[in-house]
C-alpha cells in the first residue's frame, strides 16, 4: 500500500455543504475499492450522527483526552461487501455534558496535535485515505487538521460572508502552511435556483470566490447545486444520482 493520504475538509462557515460532501466523497472511494477511515472533528457541531447509528459511546474526544485507545474509537461502516469505510465519531452531547473535557479541547494545547499525529501515523499502513470534518472557521483543532494533512479542501457558497471569511483565512491560516500542502477551492451549491439569494449579489460573489480560487489555490473546482439532493450520502445509495456524483470525480482525481 502506497502512503496514506490525509484529507481536510474545512469551511469558513457552517451550511457550506462541508460534511455531506465529505460523506460523498469518502463513500465514492471506499466504492472504488480504497480503504477510508472519515473523522468527525467538528466538536462543535458534529454530524456524523445523523448520517450513521452509533453502537457504542466511545468519541475521538476520549482518545484525544487519553481515555481511549485509537482502536476503541474506530467503527466499521460496511456500505456494501466490497467497500471498506470505518468512522470516528464526535458527540455535542458528550461535551455539554462534560464542561472540563470540552473547556481543555478548546486550548491552545499542542498536544492535540501530537495525538492526531500519532493517530496518523498508527493507521498509516491501514487505510488509503484519512477524510477529517473539521471545525469551521478559526480554530485550534481546525489548525491541527490542517497542519497533518496532505490535501484540503475549502468548501464555500457564493455568499458575502464566504468571500470575506475566505480572504481571512487566506491571510491568517492557510498561508503558514506547509508549500507542499495541496490547497482545493470547491465553490459549492454554484446554480442559484433554489438559492435564497439577490442573483446579481450572487454573481458578483460568485466570481469574487472564482478569482480567489485563481490567486491562492491549486485548484477550483465548481459542484452544482442540487435541491432534491441536498443532505444526502447519494454515494451510499442503490442508484445515486449519477450527474451529482460525476461532479465530484473532478475532486477525486485531484488526490492522486
């Protein structure tokens, strides 16, 4: 097996599409035989739950606090009896519940990001991809994602609000990456049909994000927007809607 590759998956904001898209992406290669382990680790609003049932309590929260091994974390998620795609998942609940674990996750602590590293490192022979749902915005755990990973994706709508948080984080975090850092600017939901927006407002925030795209990422690639499709692992289903899932091959072919 070739080395490991790991993905980051971040947006400035929420309601960018970033988990179902992470989702898709990780059930068309785990389809096409890769072996993929997905990461929910947006402690803030986690969502893997809603997509998959959980048959035990256990959280990347627990490993990250020492309370867990890696392997206690892990769930197989069989879509089909050829792929092979295993989860972590993150709990809001748990966190509310424990005020301490959430308060010491949220520090500037760099030994999050050396238990992250060490469970790169550990599974590096054991999947092809590692695909890690990140916190949106700025901040720490968002960053140790970052820092680990080969590729990140930006996911990002055509609003105002993108394009200026984008800018930021152009300014602020991504430019201390490291130069060999693939960096893939997907505009997300690009066809305003459906889209609560002033359409000449859209356009102009449209090519604003195209231009970003140009100036600071290696790559851009636009995903229409599907309204009957929104919210859905369309990957995981017995006939996908085949021109939604072709708009993501672009992405996937740009991991190689």
């Amino acid at each position: 097996m070739s080395k490991m590759k790991t993905i980051c998956v971040h947006s400035y904001k929420g309601g960018t599409g970033k988990t179902t898209f992470l989702l898709n992406i990780a059930g068309i290669l785990a389809k096409k035989g890769k072996t993929i382990l997905a990461i929910d680790y947006d402690l803030r609003a986690p969502s893997f739950q809603s997509y998959f049932k959980m048959t035990k309590q256990s959280f990347l929260s627990h490993y990250l606090l020492e309370e867990k091994t890696i392997k206690e974390i892990i769930f197989p998620c069989k879509i089909d009896e050829k792929a092979n795609l295993d989860l972590i998942f993150s709990s809001m609940e748990f966190l509310k519940q424990h005020s301490t674990q959430r308060d010491k996750l949220s520090r500037d602590d760099a030994k999050y990001l050396a238990k992250m590293f060490n469970l790169q490192k550990s599974l590096e022979e054991k999947y092809d991809f590692m695909l890690i749902d990140t916190i949106p915005g700025f901040f720490y755990r968002s960053i140790d994602s970052m820092i680990i990973s080969d590729i990140i994706l930006l996911i990002a709508t055509p609003s105002t609000s993108n394009v200026l948080g984008i800018e930021e984080l152009c300014s602020n975090i991504y430019s201390v990456l490291k130069d060999e850092t693939k960096m893939i600017l997907i505009i997300n939901k690009i066809e305003d049909e459906g889209v609560d927006a002033d359409k000449e407002i859209f356009e102009e925030n449209l090519a604003k994000l195209r231009v970003i795209g140009k100036n600071k990422f290696s790559h851009v690639i636009e995903v229409p927007y599907y309204n009957i499709l929104s919210e859905r692992i369309h990957a995981f289903e017995v006939q996908p809607q085949e021109e939604f899932l072709e708009s993501l091959l672009g992405v996937i072919e740009l991991f190689e």
